[in-house]
C-alpha cells in the first residue's frame, strides 16, 4: 500500500498540473494570439458598424418588429434572440404547444401578407432554431416578405426582390448547406439605400435539397475515410514508436524532460493491474482538479462577465461529466462558465479524457495482439502525454485556426453590447470558443462553450464548418480501428471493422434524414410549407438552424450519437418520433460504430467477442481471436460489461418515471416524455453526452443520478477491459488452422452487424416500442 502514493497518486497530481497547463493554458493562449493576429475580426465576434455604432454580429441574429425590416425566425432564446440565453424551444413533434405556436405564427404571417397563394407559410418562419439566434432565413421567406417591405419603404417589389438576390448566400462549395439570407445583412443594405438591379421573379437555378444532401453525404465519406486511414497508420507509428529515452531527437528529449517534471518512468512496461491504477487515479484526481476549478471561479482571473462560483451539486456533475468524456451539461454555458473554467477546466478534461479513453484502447490491442506471453500492456503515462502531444494538440490547433478564419470568436475580451437597428440593447458573449471547438468535436467529447452547443453561429458558423466538424467527430474513432490493423498486423482486421461502422452510418443517417425532410404531420395541419424546393430545404426545421438544413443538421445528429461526442447542432428533442429514434438507438447500441475516441473500440470489442463466440458455437469453430483462445473469463467480463450497462440505463429511466422529480423534468407529453428519459440515461451511461433537451436535467434527481450513471458508463467498462487486456496478454498465440474463425472477412462483419443489432433490439425495443414508436402511431 506505501507504493501507492509515490508510483500512481503522485504522477496523478503532476501530470494533472502540467497537461492543464499545456491545454488549458498554453494551447489556449497560443491560439488566441495566433487568431488576434490572423483574424482579429473574427476573432472578436464579428462586430457589425453603422454610423459609428455596433448594431450586433454578422453571425448572431437579432429581433426584428418593424414593417420597414424583414423578420428573422420565431426565437426561443429568451424572450427572443438573448444572446445570453441561447437555445431552442425542444417542443416535442406532437407536443400541443409545438402546434399552437405554429398555428398562431402562420396565422400572423397571414394578416401580413406573406403566405403563398395556398395559403401556407414557409417552414423556417413559423418555427424556431436550435439556438434561438439563427441569423438566416430561406429564399422563401424572405421573397414571402418582399411586398410587405416594399410597401412600407415605399419601394417596388422587383427592387427589394433585386436586394435579396444579391444578398442571398449559395452552398458552400455548391453542396453544402442550404441558399440563405443574412437578415441583419439585408436589413442594413435597406437602411443604406443600396441599390440592385430589379428583379421581377425569383432565381430557380439551384440544386433541389435532396441532391445536395446526397452528395453532401457522399462528399463527407469521399474526405473522412482516406483522411482516417492515414491518421491511423501516423497514429500507430507515434503511439507504438520507441521509449523516448532511446529517441535522441528534440521531441525525444523535450518528451523526457517531461516526464521527469511529472515524476514518471517512462520505460516501466505496466501489467493490467497498475495499468488500471493509473487510468483511475488520474481520472480521480483531474476529476477533483476540474471541481476545484469551477467551484474557485468566482475568486479567480479570466471572469469578465464576473460569475460567481459554480454550485456544488452543478460542480461535481459537470467535473464527473468532462472528466468520463460525457460532457452532459447541466447548466448554460454563457451564464455560468468564466473563460478560465472553460480553458482550465473543461478544455483541459476534453483533451485528457479523450487521451485516457484512447490510452486505454491502445492497453487493450496490446494485450490482443501481444506477439509473446507475459508481456505488458504499456506505460499509461506515456501513451496519455503522447496522444495529447503528437495527435491531439496539433490537429486542434490547426482546426482552432481555421475556425476563427470562418468567425468562431477567440478573444479574452469580454462580450459585445450592441444597439440594434431598432434601437433594442443587445450582449453577445464571446470568449476563447474555437480552441474548445477543435477538440470538442476532435476528442469526441461535445461539451458546448454555449448553452445551444454546435447549433450556436459562434461555435458552427457556416455549413463549411459544420462539415468540418462532422469529419473531426468521426476521423479519430474510425482511424483508430486502422491503428487495431496495424497492431494485428492484419490490415483488413481493422477495416472490416470500418466498413461496419460505414455501413452503420449510411443506413441511420439515411432513415433520418428521410423523416425529418417529410416533415411534421402537424405542422403541415397547422399551414406550414414543408415541401423541399430550390428556395427551401423544407421537413420539419423546428429545432435547426437555415444555414445547415436537414440534411447537414441529420449528419450531424447521427455521427455524434454514433460517437461518444454528444454535440448537437440541431434540437434532437423537436426531431420526428422516428427521426429522434435513430440517434437514440446509436446510443443505445453502445456507441460502437464506430464509438468515441478510444471509448469506440473497447465497446466494439464486447460486441467481437460476443459474436465469435456465437458464431463458433453456430459452425463449430474454435472462439479465437488473433490466434490467442477466448476463455471463460473473457465472456463472463464481457457478459458482466452488458449487463451492468444496459441494466443501469433501464433501471434509472424506470426510476424517473416513478419518482415525483424524474416525472416533473419530462417538459413533452406522451411517449415522448418516455423518449426524453430514456435517451437521457443512455446518453449518460454511453458516455455522450447529447440529450433531448427540454427535459429538466436540473433538478437534484437526474444530477445525482445522471452523476452515477456517467460514472457506471466509464470505468464499470474500463476496469473489465483492461482485465481481459491483461488476460489476453498471458495467452499463448496458436497457429491459425482449419477450425479458426475469421475474422477479418465479410461473413464476420455481418456477422457482427447482427450480433450488434440483435443483443441491443433485446435489451431495449420494448422500451422503444413505449416511446417513440407508439408516438410515431399516434
């Protein structure tokens, strides 16, 4: 016992120092001088000027009244585009209040005069956004209001028609994203006097919404796969290269210098057991670390909005959440977090514990493919320094830069007060978002700087942004099954698996960009224009922003579902039954195609195991992975890792719906209040993140309880894999013979696919058929 506090708990507290120094200071602080230099626009929030005054942010929509102006989208933040509070409205498809909003938003459009001659009323403006601060409206919309401005100008309708065409954003790179106006843009060129030349009918050239959110799809999987094979082969030659002590090179020698400042040796090769130790005492410790923080906050620098200290309970669930890469955020991030908690803090936690759950997947492909017996799983602390410093740092720095080059603020100043053009007071926080952005979306953990996450035009300006960040959520999980290929030494091992997760990916994100493009039944009741069109992308767009559309908000939805990330850009909560169903279900799978960074594969192991074992029992095969024998043990942990997880989700969803608190956060009625707590708890015990998130997550019942399930989630998974890492280990690799079970084939990877969806359709399609099924029917 005297061994433990020299050899794992204090390396714990000096490498928890010095790697929150280097995240959350130094490469937060790097970036933001580089970005004030490059982009200080940008970098600053992207004021707007008129007549010597800032009247808002070309990225932040604002609430326009006035006949003279054209109107932005019903607004949910606050009491309408408080840029301090940003956020949806998370009304549920069939939730009454949902259709009575959009009755009396039509309604109003009416009198005005801005429905077609059916009478129905483009969709984007009846329905809100996702952050609340969508500064964009459709082509339709805004031609639908052309002859009310003109008339309250005085102008003609061909002259506003001209204005709008020449202030209408294309696709980016002529697929991305859906054609969009800029409402505070246009307003100011009308304020100015700006003159086009007239337009008597609109430009009906465009590419219609579903053929560019096909070769939008087929464009992300052309970029992401090449892209996550050669990561994975850099990844295995970092992470797998010699001891620094043996590299005389400077990054050798500076790597070195660190580990002896952080008390560590570096050339130990660990067995499981103190493997494990480390993985837990460090996670403790930065756990504590990050509590620390956020309850200090109040008395430390970097405050500018001056918040006070984070309240306990809030502090521990937010500490255990960043801290097992769950990142569930209970709280509004531009009301609560100072820039120093979320560089310290939470920047610091999205690196580590995507580097401890990746750490722990490069143990456990040790211990798989260990070439001779009684051979080590590794040095913990070197594979966590390595995997910060050589691939999590460099790649989010890069992508931080680019980020503020599209308008992602990264400022220490404090936010901006603007006068609108109607003469209203408006804040807009700011703050160092695009290095937290980078590895938000890269470490798969999702943690917004704002309360709208992804959704908010300062985190996810544009729909180049937006693929950028569905590529960073997926590139590292699936190079990491390349990296299992090449530590086999069987490449096709790992790209079978790939092509399971691929597969996985195209069918969920075709279903749900399939319901939501048709749209809400009651909306379209209520008179709102659904139909796809060149001048709208049209479905059901409550809860999502114009820019991306549906089809780059449902691409979104299912990679971070299908990952550990758990960032949204849109409101699952305001998805359709099934179109919310389908990022519920990737949850509920475990999140194993292809899983979050690390996290991905020791859950996709069970699944192998599993489905070997079925599978040699089906054909008579011997259950052998990689040549080493799967005993006993290895499917009893296995089997233990299932039930414990699938158990502790159904159990605290039955939970919330027996106790007066749980069944007091449902904000939806009807099954879809059941939806709203179930994916709550496979969210937390997947370790995602993401919710639906009308759902009252506040209160002291799902704190305390999403706390334990996050917990649960992490290292009741953990400390099994890496025992079955260490008993792979200990094996003996026997030659492949006639009664081995491929592995590295197409009969296995349907095999897998089955085993997947078949043990994960037991565990939860009664609960499914509860919920957003029987609303479905309803």
């Amino acid at each position: 016992m005297r061994k433990i506090p020299r050899n794992i708990i204090g390396p714990s507290v000096l490498v928890t120092l010095v790697l929150a120094f280097i995240t959350g200071l130094l490469y937060t602080a790097v970036v933001t001088g580089i970005a004030q230099v490059s982009f200080p626009h940008q970098a600053n929030g992207s004021p707007v000027e008129h007549n010597g005054t800032t009247v808002g942010s070309g990225l932040i929509g604002q609430n326009f009244t006035s006949d003279r102006y054209f109107h932005g989208r019903p607004s949910a933040a606050g009491s309408g585009y408080d840029a301090t509070a940003s956020g949806g409205s998370n009304l549920g498809p069939t939730n009454p209040a949902l259709q009575l909003k959009v009755e009396a938003a039509v309604n109003e459009s009416r009198q005005r005069g801005e429905a077609g001659t059916d009478g129905r009323v483009p969709v984007d403006a009846v329905t809100a956004s996702g952050s609340g601060l969508d500064p964009d409206i459709t082509v339709a919309n805004a031609l639908g209001q052309v002859a009310r401005v003109a008339r309250a100008r005085n102008m003609t309708e061909d002259a506003v028609r001209g204005l709008v065409s020449a202030h209408t954003e294309e696709r980016d790179l002529g697929v991305l994203g859906e054609p969009r106006v800029n409402v505070l843009a246009v307003n100011l060129a009308l304020d100015d006097g700006e003159k086009y030349p007239d337009l008597s009918a609109p430009l009906t050239d465009r590419q219609d919404p579903q053929t560019a959110g096909v070769i939008q799809l087929a464009l992300i999987f052309a970029v992401l796969l090449p892209l996550s094979y050669v990561l994975g082969v850099a990844m295995h030659r970092i992470l797998t290269g010699r001891p620094p002590a043996k590299d005389g090179k400077l990054l050798g020698r500076f790597e070195s210098r660190l580990y002896r400042i952080m008390g560590v040796d570096a050339a130990e090769d660990m067995g499981w057991k103190k493997y494990t130790a480390c993985v837990l005492v460090f996670s403790l410790v930065s756990i504590l670390f990050t509590y620390a923080v956020l309850r200090g906050q109040g008395a430390l620098p970097l405050n500018p909005e001056g918040h006070g200290a984070v309240d306990p309970d809030v502090a521990l669930n937010t500490a255990v959440s960043f801290g097992t890469n769950t990142n569930w955020q209970v709280y509004s991030g531009e009301r609560t977090m100072s820039y120093l908690s979320q560089m310290l803090a939470l920047t610091f936690q999205n690196f580590a514990s995507a580097a401890a759950g990746l750490a722990v997947a490069l143990a456990l492909m040790r211990g798989v493919t260990a070439r001779s017996k009684g051979k080590g799983l590794g040095n913990f602390w070197v594979d966590l320094t390595r995997i910060i410093l050589y691939v999590l740092i460099p790649i989010s720095t890069i992508v931080a830069i680019f980020f503020v080059s599209q308008g992602v603020p990264q400022t220490f100043g404090g936010p901006i007060h603007a006068v609108t053009l109607e003469g209203a007071n408006q804040t807009i926080p700011v703050g160092p978002v695009a290095s937290q952005e980078a590895i938000k979306e890269l470490g798969t953990n999702g943690g917004g700087f704002f309360n709208a996450n992804s959704a908010h035009p300062f985190e996810n300006p544009n729909p180049l942004t937006n693929f950028v960040q569905i590529i960073l959520i997926l590139i590292v999980p699936l190079a990491t099954l390349v990296m299992f290929g090449k530590m086999a030494r069987r490449i096709r091992q790992g790209l079978v698996l790939v092509a399971v997760a691929v597969a996985f990916l195209i069918i969920a994100m075709a279903v749900t960009a399939a319901q939501e493009q048709a749209g809400n039944p009651a909306s379209d009741r209520s008179g709102a224009d659904q139909s796809p069109t060149v001048l709208q992308c049209g479905g059901n767009m409550e809860g999502k922003e114009v820019r991306f559309g549906i089809y780059g908000s449902t691409t979104f939805a299912v990679a971070t579902t299908s990952t550990s990330c758990g960032a949204v850009n849109s409101m699952h909560d305001s998805y359709t039954a099934l179109g919310g169903m389908v990022p519920m279900f990737m949850i509920l799978l475990g999140e194993v195609v292809p899983g979050g960074v690390g996290a991905g594969f020791f859950s996709l192991f069970m699944y192998i195991m599993l489905t070997i074992f079925i599978a040699g029992l089906m054909v008579g095969r011997l259950p052998s992975f990689l040549g080493k024998k799967i005993g006993a043990f290895e499917m009893k942990m296995t089997v233990l890792i299932l039930i414990i997880l699938e158990t502790t989700i159904l159990v605290f969803s039955a939970l919330s719906l027996l106790t007066p608190e749980g069944l007091a956060g449902i904000t939806n009625p009807g099954p879809h209040g059941l939806s709203q707590v179930l994916y709550a708890f496979g969210s937390g015990v997947g370790n995602n993140g993401s919710a639906f998130g009308g759902l009252g997550a506040a209160s002291t019942w799902y704190i305390v309880s999403m706390t334990i399930a996050m917990f649960i989630g992490r290292f009741f998974i953990i400390v099994p894999m890496l025992a079955i890492s260490g008993s792979f280990a200990d094996k003996h690799i026997y030659p492949k013979t006639a009664g081995t079970l491929p592995t590295d084939n197409a009969t296995f990877a349907v095999f897998l696919t089955g085993v997947i969806i078949i043990i994960a359709g037991l565990s939860f399609l009664p609960v499914l058929v509860l919920g957003p099924i029987l609303e479905r029917l309803l």
